[in-house]
C-alpha cells in the first residue's frame, strides 16, 4: 500500500493523432469561442495559416512575434491586441513562448485557450504562468491559464531540427525528474512522470536515427505531455528556481539551460525510489550521469559558459539564489552545483543520492 498523499489533478481534454491540426477549427467551436486570437512561433506560420483558414469568420486576429520568458512588454502588447480585436478565445500554436505569451493574455482576461504544442516543452499541460521584467522572471500558478484543449499533432514537430528537438527533450525531462522530489510529489506524479522519461528517452534516441520518424515524434509528444501533467500536480523545486533565475536574468535560452543544469541538480536532489524508477525508465545505472549522457549524445549544450554566461554573471548568480532561497541549499552546495554546470562537467559516477 502507498504512504499517505493528497494528488492535485489538472483536466485539459487533450486530442491526440497524426492530422489533428485539422480539428482544431472545431475544438474552437465546441468551447464556442467565436473570436479567436491566433499565436504562432515563426516556425509553426504555415500550421498557423491552416488554422486561420479553417476558423473562417472565427478568425479576428493573429501575433506572430514571440520571445522566450515572455518579456512584460510583449504581454502587455498581446493583452492590448487582445482587446483590441475583442477576442473571446486563443488559439498559441507552436513552442513555449507562443504557449506562454497566451497565457499571459488569459491570466488577466480569463480567455480559454486551445493549445497547438509543436515543441515538447509541456507547459500547455500545466496552470503555471511566467513573465520578465527588470531582469527578472516571475512564476506563478492560476487555473485561468490552464488550455482548455490541447491538440497533439506528430506531424507539426517532423521537421523540427535535431538541436531544438533535443533541447526541448531536456526541458520536458527536467520536469519529468524535479516532480519526482518536489514537496508536493506523490505516487501518482512519480508514476507519471517515469513513464514520461521512458517515452521522452525512446523518442530522442528514435529521432537521432531519424529526424522524420513519425513515431518517434508521437512518443515525444506523449511524454512531453505527461511531463508537464506530473509538473502541474507535483510544482517546482530547486532545479526549476534556478534555470528561471539564469534565463530570466542572463538571458540564456530556457531549454538549454535546463540540460546544463538538471544532470547536477539531481546529483543532489533525487530520491531514491524514484531514482530507481527513472534509472530503469533511461536505461541507464546512474541518473545524473544517465542524463548527461543523454544530453551529450542528442548534442545539447551541457555548459553554462558555452551559452554565455560569464564567470561574473555566475559568481553574482551564486550570491542572488542564496540570499533569496537559504532553505533550498546552503551556499557551498550551491557554488558546487552551478559551478559544474558552468563548466559543463559530467557527473561523477555514484553521485547521484
């Protein structure tokens, strides 16, 4: 029998297949939305072109620029647009930013969104909402920003290039490894989580034979979505807090940063049933060590320097996360941690707790 928990869980309806896309126009229509705000990356323009043919006279306006951590001042620009076009509905295809900036719209409107993911990032799963501003990125929790649905189509992301597939694998399995140890992690999130590094792992190594695989694309999107459900129950913890203060602050990509990051992180972090659960699910003898080399073979960036932050910028990152988190980890266990993943070394082996 499980030890005593409580599990918080999100619904979203979630349609999932090759050839999705195309249903988009109706799951818009079933939340009755008939002014709908498109958002798009500019990699995902042409599945925003169907899309914005699909809803005919649904349609009422389109954002095509996004930026990562949605900076305060594209938020503000996307809930003027918003209003604006008296929009009464979202529709963010693409990556996390497009994801994000609809959801910055929602967290002061309330207006539903059907999210199109074309990355892995996970964040169309979860009520979590971010914004930059000063230099420095907020994170909160509102139901108001949760998708209403979310349409998983395989064959949006085929033609995603290895580099930006890879990096955003990382990111949804540092979701998938911090909902494991976080305060509010229970059975149920482990168990989620686990099957989503075992489907996020499959489907990386899958891509890396070949870039189009249909079904490789699909693991990835499954896991993805799992990794972000188990994130939206369990929250975030150490790992998360720190790659939200070196990419809001330094600017450093948000994927990337997370696999610099979370290999050290969960050397010191991991718990130990859950570590043997996501050791089998990667194939791998040692978890820390197990995701470096992961990362390395997908040739994700696994050093803080190489994606530019200086030694400066590391030191004062040190001394900020301390000062601000003195709960989380003591200062030497800190400079250790970011200090590795500075320098982007592996892990030692048997390192992990």
């Amino acid at each position: 029998m499980p030890e005593s928990f409580v599990h918080t869980g999100f619904s979203s309806r979630v349609v999932f297949g090759a050839g999705t896309l195309d249903q988009v126009a109706v799951e818009v229509e079933l939340l009755e939305i008939s002014r709908a705000l498109i958002i798009a990356t500019g990699s995902a323009r042409d599945s925003a072109d169907v899309v914005q043919l699909g809803l005919g006279d649904r349609f009422a306006g389109r954002i095509d620029e996004v930026r990562q951590h949605v900076p305060i001042e594209r938020a503000e620009a996307a809930r003027s647009k918003a209003e604006e076009i008296k929009a009464d509905g979202i529709v963010a295809i693409g990556g996390g930013s497009a994801i994000g900036l609809a959801k910055a719209i929602a967290l002061t409107s309330g207006l539903p969104i059907v999210a199109v993911p074309t990355t892995y990032a996970g964040s169309e799963m979860t009520p979590v909402w971010g914004q930059t501003a000063d230099g420095s990125k907020t994170t909160g929790t509102d139901l108001a920003v949760l998708p209403r649905t979310v349409v998983y189509d395989p064959v949006l992301s085929r033609g995603l290039p290895l580099a930006v597939t890879a990096a955003s694998v990382a990111n949804a399995l540092a979701h998938c490894v911090e909902a494991t140890w976080t305060v509010k992690a229970d059975p149920i999130t482990e168990v989620t989580a686990v099957e989503g590094a075992r489907a996020l792992r499959d489907g990386l190594l899958a891509v890396i034979e070949d870039l189009h695989d249909l079904d490789a694309r699909g693991n990835l999107l499954y896991g993805a979505s799992l990794a972000g459900s188990a994130l939206a129950s369990a929250g975030t913890g150490l790992h998360h807090k720190l790659c939200h203060l070196l990419g809001g602050t330094y600017g450093l990509p948000h994927a990337e940063t997370h696999a610099a990051v979370l290999p050290h992180a969960t050397a010191l972090k991991a718990v130990p049933r859950a570590r043997a659960r996501l050791e089998a699910a990667l194939q791998t003898d040692d978890l820390a060590t197990g995701l470096y080399d992961l990362f390395t073979t997908a040739g994700v960036p696994t050093s803080l320097h190489a994606l530019g932050l200086t030694e400066d910028q590391l030191k004062e990152a040190i001394h900020t996360f301390a000062e601000s988190n003195p709960t989380l980890i003591d200062e030497p266990a800190l400079t250790a941690l970011l200090t590795r993943a500075w320098a982007g070394e592996r892990p030692a082996e048997g390192s992990t707790p």
